[in-house]
C-alpha cells in the first residue's frame, strides 16, 4: 500500500539529494568536495496563519530544489526512502540552473 504524506501547517517534505561519490570514470570523490545540502520538495503544506486569521502560503512549492541548513528537520521514513520535515522558515533558499 503505498502512503503519501502531506504536511500541516507550514511543513514542507524534502528528499535530499545525494551527490555521486564517484565520476563516470571511476575516480572516487572526497566527501567534503561536492558538501552542498540541498533537496527537492516533494510536498508542502497549505500555510501558517496570521493573528487575523489569513493564510501566510508556503514560499516553496513541489518540484523546487532547495538549500537546506546543514542541521533541523525531522527524518522520516516511507516504505524504503528517507525524507527529511522542515519549516518553511528553516529552508535556506531555492536553486536554479
């Protein structure tokens, strides 16, 4: 049975991204070289709201690759991948090609 998680609130769902350890060739990477956190959102909540009771709307939406801090978030596990759960306050930015 497969499961979808959607956050509440605020909450966005990334999977990190893994960089290669290796190039094409074979060479094996040090794992300080290529350090750069980051994930894609796979969900997003529907937003915080405000004292008077509007929705402040989540500045992600799914498909964006994201910086992550290099700590925080919550680890979650479905079926056999690993997702992470952050605020949406904690994501560092969006990357762009």
């Amino acid at each position: 049975m497969a499961k979808r998680l959607i956050p509440c609130l605020n909450r966005v769902l990334v999977e990190k991204i893994i960089p290669p350890s290796k190039t094409t060739a074979g060479i094996l990477l040090p794992e300080k070289s290529s350090k750069l956190n980051s994930g894609k959102v796979i969900a997003v909540g529907p937003g915080t709201h405000d004292n008077s009771g509007k929705v402040i709307p989540v500045a992600v939406k799914e498909g964006d690759t994201v910086l992550l801090p290099e700590y925080g978030g919550m680890e979650v596990k479905l079926g056999e991948k690993e997702y992470h759960l952050f605020r949406d306050e904690d994501i560092l930015g969006t990357l762009h090609d």
